[in-house]
C-alpha cells in the first residue's frame, strides 16, 4: 500500500456520480453499493476504510500516483492492467445506449457512427469506444449526470453507460424523454471490481479475502438486494403480472399454488446460485486458499493453492497439518510442527492470525515456497468455538528472493564477494560473547598486501581489482571451513579463526604468507604475471585482548610491525 502501516485505515475514494454504486449523499460523505461493499470486506479482515469523494479522472489518477490505496469501483479492461491490480469481478454487467424518445433507427453499435456519444471523461465506455473506433464526436463530461441533461436537452444524440447506472439517473432527475435503444450492448460487458495500486499484492489479497468471507456470510446478497434489488424486483414484477394477466381465466387456487411453487423455486434457485457464486469466486481467487475443519482434516482446497503447494486435490483433502508431507518452517529455517502451522493457531485461540510468513517444500519443483498465510476461523451461531477455518496463502517467494539479495548485497563487500567490515564487526562481537561465555580462544589475523599502490600504479585500478578478487580465491581455498574473511578496507583484509588457540593461529598464518608468496598470478588481462606478498598481524582473545575492538586493534599494530620490519611476514601481539 501507499506506505500506511496494517492498522492504519486503506484510504479510497468515490467517484460523484455512479449511481447506485457509487453516489454522494447530501452532507458529502460517501455511499453505494461498491463503497459498501468495500467497507465490508474490510471489516471482515478487521481493516478501516476511508473515503474521500472527488471526479473519476482526479481519484484514477491519485490511485495511479500510489496517493489511495484502492478504489471501489473499477472496471476491468485492456487499458487499466497495465496501471492497476485488479480483484475477482464482484458483479458483470452489460452496457446500453441510450436516446431520445423517438430515435428508432439505433439497433446495433454501428449505428451511431456519424452521432454525438455522451460518456463519461475516463470512463470505461470512453476506452470501449476507442477499441471499436469511434474516435470522433465523442462527448466526455466530468459527471453521467451532466451527459443525460444533455442528451435529455437536444446537445448531444446519445449515450453508452452502464444500464443500471442509466436508469438511474433518468429516474433521479425525472427525464421523461429519454428511452434505451440498446440493452444489453453485448460487445461492452464491464466486470467491475475492485483496484489497487499497481504491485500491490498484499492489499490485493485482503480484498480478495474479505470479498470471500462477505460473499460466505451473507453480506454481499444483503448489500445487492439493499442497493440492486429494486431494479431486480421490477424485473420480476413485469414477468409476474404478464403471467397473471394471461392467466387471468385460471382458478383462483391454481394461482396461488403457482406462486407457492414460484416462489420456493426461486428461493432454491437463489440458494444454488449463492453456492454456484461462492464456488466461481473460491476456484477463480489469484490467491491460493484452503479450508480445515475444527480436528484438523483438510476438507477443500482451490486450484491456486494445489499449484503453489505442489499436490494434487487427491493429495490435499483428508489429510491433516500433521501429515509428514508437509514441510513447513519459520523464516530462521526451523521447523514448525503440525499444531503450530498458522491454521491451526486460528482453530485453537478462535482468534485471526494475519502475516505469518512460513516456508513450505514444494515437492515437484524441488524448492521452497515462501507464503505469506492468513487464517481466519470461522463460527456457527451462537457458538464461542470455530467449527473450521478458511485459509489464504500468498506467494511471496520472489519478494522473499528480492529481500536475500539485498542482505546479501547488504553485509558483502561487491569487489571481491567477501563480508564487508560492518558485517566482520557483527560477527566478531558474536564470536567473541561466545568466547568469553565458553571459555574458548578467539584468533584473528589482519592481513595486507605488500606494495599494492605500486601495482595499480603500474598495472592500472582494473588489474589491481583483478589482484584483489584472485586473493580473495586464494584465501578461500586455503583457510579452514570453520574460518571465515572479510575485506576490512582498501588491500587489508581479516580473518576470524574461531576456537583457535595462539600457537595454532600462528602456525596458519605464516603457512599462508608462504603459500601467496610462493603462487604467482598469471591470469592478468596483459598476460604477465605478478608476485604477490603479504603481511600478516596474528592476535588471540583473551591473550593479547579482552574484546573484539581490542583483538582488532591488537592485531593491526601486529601486522604495522610486520610491515615495518620488511613486510613479507607474520608478526604477534
């Protein structure tokens, strides 16, 4: 999101008239079916909302800009994909055109070439039009309100707007002259949904969960019957009248077990359709997402979660969290065990676990899949216990990727690939705690080439750096496994020899001062060859230091001495 932490509020907007998903009501705030329906998937995921009001190109391009965080209602086309994230589609609807009473002659879309076409300025019917090459008498207002004034007023011929929309707003403003000339406009379907900032996949998820939780539990059949069902009700009023009318001959008790039938048909119908919804929206979510009942059993699982996990359906359902297929571990690279998998938290405290990063072994591709886990369990009425939970996964492996490079990048030196000197101090505080705690001794050698400004001055900076990466392969195939290096600045270097008693540090050292003296380097760009030397500083905790400064100190001035005395050689504390 646009930097706000998890607790803050997602900031959004509304359009000023969409009516009836998006309108503004007389003291300014916000409401619609869209708005609504964004406030409950929210709230579903214990989020807030907030809305500002403003015109579609000003809030699409703050939304572009990364100042809002979503928008509630977006339609989903070629052009907005390349700027913005999109949602599962929360309704499809059909487009119309729109005319004066009296204009008989518009029966198909290329009928309005060579007319004037209200839209409104950056709205999806706007782009549609351009696809189908009406690029000319185009007539883009701020608001669709404005477009049927109008159309309803001689200006303009016609429109294409959403149907829903449409109707609307005739019936708002009261225009009697205005009829629909086209509906459904088949070639212009708009999926709407909701939008989020371009590559925001985390907020992209929770809106996609909190639409599967509201469609669940009811709430999206609540918000469509409060704001859509009146037009639905009309549509169904018609038909009832007409078949009333044609009947008006039958008994009186044929029609009211008609209706009985009706009626229950439909509710059943209703019920098969609600199923049908939340099946479509659970097998289509860009997130993998699974179900797991109270003892642990897991009961369904959708396409996206089977390809991230690597199992087929067969695989999944019926088993448990503690099943040994399942490799899960936390980000330090330890295991976690079955009852302590994130799902299974949500079933033991009834409580939502958010943001749990687990990495799980995916057995086909022979890797690990880094997920970022939501759990939310789920209740019965009027019961304190979840009876199953409802589980999203997001992949975050290629952000978990992005974020090993950087602390790569972060604690290596780029030249030569060793650990830098910020890091080398991390890790010799560490080593030195362990050597006070334990009683063990802690050697270090500082090293530095010998003459090497006489080599770039020489040979140039590019064969110096050429120098500096073949030592750097030197040491790495001749010091211990349990020791480590580090570039300390410039021609120096360090090396940490852990549990290395003095005598031993010494022997080492002047074995690897032997070692570079006696290799010369003679993979240099001109062909020639160099003989490199070294001196080395030889310092042992707690013999000659009491912490790692001191034991870095100590040795500095060992390896100064060193270079002192004709370099080439090892020198102690």
């Amino acid at each position: 999101m646009t930097g706000t932490a998890e607790s803050d509020p997602v900031k959004s907007a509304s359009e000023l008239d969409y009516p009836p998903f998006s309108i503004v009501l007389e003291d300014g705030r916000a409401d619609g079916f869209s708005v609504e329906l964004m406030r409950a998937a929210l709230q579903a995921m214990n989020r807030d909302v907030t809305f500002k009001t403003g015109a579609w190109p000003v809030i699409k391009q703050e939304l572009e800009k990364g100042w809002l965080d979503a928008l509630p209602l977006v339609g989903r086309t070629p052009e907005r994909e390349a700027l913005f994230d999109f949602t599962i589609p929360y309704i499809s609807l059909y487009g119309a055109v729109f005319v004066r009473d009296g204009k008989h002659d518009i029966a198909n879309l290329q009928d309005l070439m060579g007319l004037s076409i209200g839209v409104l300025q950056g709205d999806n019917a706007e782009e549609f039009l351009h696809r189908e090459g009406f690029t000319e008498n185009i007539v883009a207002t701020k608001t669709y309100e404005e477009a049927f004034l109008m159309l309803a007023g001689g200006e303009i011929d016609s429109i294409v707007a959403q149907r829903l929309v449409g109707l609307t707003l005739i019936d708002k403003l009261g225009l009697k002259n205005i009829e629909t000339a086209i509906a459904p406009l088949t070639e212009f379907k708009q999926d709407f949904c909701f939008a989020v900032a371009d590559g925001d996949k985390e907020l992209l998820a929770l809106l996609n969960e909190g639409l599967s939780l509201i469609i669940a539990n009811g709430t999206y059949d609540h918000l469509r019957e409060k704001w859509l069902g009146i037009l639905d009700r009309k549509e169904d009023e018609r038909v009832l009248t007409l078949q009333i009318a044609t009947g008006a001959t039958t008994l009186l008790a044929l029609i009211v077990i008609g209706l009985f039938i009706y009626y229950h048909w439909r509710e059943h119908y209703n019920l098969k359709f609600n199923e049908e919804k939340f099946r479509t929206l659970f097998e289509n979510m860009a997130q993998g997402a699974f179900f797991q009942r109270v003892d642990g059993v897991l009961i369904d699982i959708n396409s996206a979660g089977l390809k991230l996990l690597g199992v087929t359906y067969d695989q999944f359902i019926g088993k448990t969290s503690m099943d040994p297929q399942w490799r899960v571990i936390r980000e330090d690279g330890t295991t976690i065990p079955g009852d302590q998998h994130p799902s299974m938290q949500a079933l033991l405290t009834g409580k939502p676990v958010r943001g749990a990063i687990v990495g799980v072994y995916h057995s086909r591709e022979k890797r690990t899949v880094w997920l970022n886990i939501t759990a939310i369990p789920q209740f019965k009425p009027e019961q304190d216990r979840p009876y199953q939970v409802f589980v999203t996964m997001h992949d975050i492996s290629k952000r978990k990727q992005t974020e090993e490079t950087l602390k790569q990048q972060a604690i290596h030196d780029p030249l030569t690939g060793l650990y830098n000197r910020s890091e080398l101090e991390r890790r010799l505080e560490e080593e030195a705690q362990r050597s006070i705690r334990y009683n063990h001794e802690l050697s270090l050698f500082m090293i530095d080439i010998d003459h090497f400004k006489q080599i770039n001055d020489q040979y140039g900076h590019p064969t110096g750096d050429q120098v500096l990466r073949q030592l750097t392969s030197f040491i790495d195939r001749n010091v211990r496994k349990t020791d480590y290096a580090a570039r300390y600045g410039g021609e120096e270097f360090v090396i940490v020899l852990p549990e290395t008693p003095f005598p031993k540090a010494l022997e080492l050292a002047e074995r690897l001062c032997r070692q570079i003296a006696g290799t010369p380097l003679s993979s240099l760009e001109n062909g020639k060859t160099i003989n490199l030397t070294i001196s080395i500083g030889v310092a042992t905790m707690p013999e000659h230091a009491k912490s790692w400064g001191d034991l870095l100190s100590t040795a500095d001035t060992a390896l100064y001495a060193a270079k002192r005395a004709g370099r080439n050689q090892v020198m102690s504390a």
